[in-house]
C-alpha cells in the first residue's frame, strides 16, 4: 500500500464541491466528501491500476459525482493533485500543479 500526499489546492477542491452539492440539496455535500475519501483511501491499494491520462497523471472517477480524482505515483506515493468537476479544463489545471513536484 502506497502512502498518499495531497497537494494545497486538493482541500480547496473538496471544499468548493461540497459547497456546491450541499446548495443543490441538503446532505449531498456529506455524501460527495465521503465518497472522496473513500476513494482516496482506496487509492492506496490501487493506484498503478489506472491508466495514465496524460503525462504521468492518472485519474480515477467517482462513482455517483462527476468528479475525476487525478494522481501521479513517484517515490513510492501517490501523489494526488486535484478532485475536479469533469467540465473543468483539467489538463491545463494539473499541469500548473503538476511543477511542484518537479
């Protein structure tokens, strides 16, 4: 099992799209943060089995919510960069965030 890293902007993400689904019905912001987390928690089993999207960043779907959770795995973590919508131009987005890393 692989350690997980966030980057910064990943608890803005969540905060943000819970938010949103909380405006748009009461405790679906509850339901879209747990199934974050649970996907998150399951990425550390099984993060390589995902395909690389671009570059090395990968992406796994939430179930329900039309999210991506984008990661990359280095150093042996995974690396998560983003839990974005997906009609957010993500590629341009996760690369900016992607440099930090080097």
């Amino acid at each position: 099992m692989l350690p997980l890293v966030f980057h910064p902007l990943v608890e803005a993400d969540l905060a943000d799209s819970a938010e949103w689904y909380g405006r748009q019905q009461p405790g679906l912001d509850d339901r879209f943060l747990s199934e974050a987390h649970e996907c998150f928690a399951d990425l550390t089993a099984s993060a390589p089995l995902y395909a690389v999207r671009f570059a090395d960043i990968r992406r796994v779907n939430l179930p329900v919510f039309k999210h991506g959770v984008f990661y990359f795995i280095a150093d042996g973590a995974v690396v998560v960069l983003g839990i974005l919508h997906d009609h957010r131009d993500t590629q341009a987005e996760l690369q900016r965030r992607r440099k930090k890393y080097g």
